[in-house]
C-alpha cells in the first residue's frame, strides 16, 4: 500500500500466534499507554486510529486520533534505550526522535516500522507486539520465526484522497462499506445494524459520525 501524508489508518499485527483480542495498535491518550485492541470501532478502540504524517526528514509520523485529545499524548513514540513504546507530544527531533518512524517492505508482504529514533540500539529497533499479552515494544530483528509481532499490515480507514473504503472488524464490530469524497459528499456506513447516511465535512468525518450514529458516542 502506497501511504499518503494524512491518511487515516489502523496498524493490524500478523503476529504468528492469532489471537483475537489483539489484533489493532491502540493509544491509550489518557496516560499515553500503547497497547493493542481487537478492532477498529471509533465507539470502543478509538485509539486504534492513526493518521499518518509525512515528516521533513522523509519518516512518518503517526498522531493518535483517540476521542480522548491529550495535547501530551498525540505521536507514536519509542525509547531505543530501553524498548518502550508510548505517545510523545510532538515530532520534533530534538525532543522527541523516537516519533519518527520508517516502513521497511517485507518478503510476505507486510511492513516493519523502524524507529528512527536519534539513539541506535540494534536491540530495539522495530515494532513489535506479543499477541499474548497484547504488550507493545521493540524488537531488534524482522525475523518472522523470532519476533513475528514485528510484522504489521497497514489496514485503510479514510484515505486523504477521498476514496471509497471498506471497515471490516471481527463479531461484534462494524462491517461494511464506507464511501465519501471530500468537502459535502454524501457518507455512508452500511452494516449487520443498520445504514447510517449523512453529508461529511471529511472522509474521516463521514466514518467516525457514522459509528457514532449506529452506536452512539
């Protein structure tokens, strides 16, 4: 998938033991916790949505767009000294290097997320997750037999262009078909529950009112 600066995302592990509950990186903007969720519904897993920023430097920041804003907890962040993984205020590099982010191809096709982070420690460089405990940190390797929570699909929500999406989530959450064009088009969420239509002031709008709609928020 060709990423675009704004594009509103979800991070789906590919980690080898499938476990249910853990399947989406979430925020935690209250205490800038990083974990991971079992779906993407805006009403429940805000958290586990994205939006996805082109930095200067050419690496990708990503901004928690959790429904609980905390202006000291907004930017998936790393610390290479010891491996942890939390939220940042900002992306500036000389405070905060460890929000800036790069995404290594893989053989199986999925992505690794490198931090870039101003201290190199080949112990903790990639993102990774242990879909048993749902833990969010770094791992030094994308080896598939030893750190496969390092492998991450970078699942669409609402693309910056504006284009028709599909949101499709385990039982119990949404499943559907999401379309909107940006500025005054027509957005709709198309489910088990229920259809949901109204006029967007964005794509990211058109999803999130929508969830709303059919869950309340």
């Amino acid at each position: 998938m060709a990423l675009q600066d704004g594009d509103e995302i979800a991070l789906k592990t590919h980690g080898s033991h499938y476990n249910a509950n853990y399947q989406y990186l979430n925020a935690g903007t209250v205490d800038g916790s990083v974990g991971m969720a079992k779906n993407t519904d805006f009403s429940t897993a805000s958290g586990t949505w994205w939006r996805a920023h082109k930095l200067s430097d050419g690496s990708w920041g990503f901004e928690s767009l959790g429904n609980i804003p905390n202006d000291q907890h907004i930017y998936l962040n790393a610390d290479t000294y010891t491996g942890q993984v939390n939220l940042a205020a900002n992306t500036d590099y000389a405070t905060a290097s460890g929000t800036h982010w790069n995404l290594v191809s893989l053989s199986d096709g999925t992505v690794a997320l490198q931090n870039m982070g101003s201290h190199s420690n080949p112990t903790y460089k990639y993102l990774n997750t242990g879909t048993y405990t749902g833990a969010v940190n770094l791992a030094g390797t994308t080896d598939y037999n030893s750190a496969s929570g390092t492998h991450w699909e970078i699942v669409m929500l609402a693309p910056a262009a504006g284009t028709a999406i599909g949101v499709t989530g385990p039982v119990g959450a949404v499943t559907g078909a999401v379309t909107g064009v940006v500025n005054g088009a027509v957005g709709a969420v198309d489910g088990a529950v229920g259809t949901v239509t109204g006029v967007a002031k964005d794509v990211g709008g058109a999803v999130k009112d929508g969830f709303c709609g059919v869950f309340g928020c």
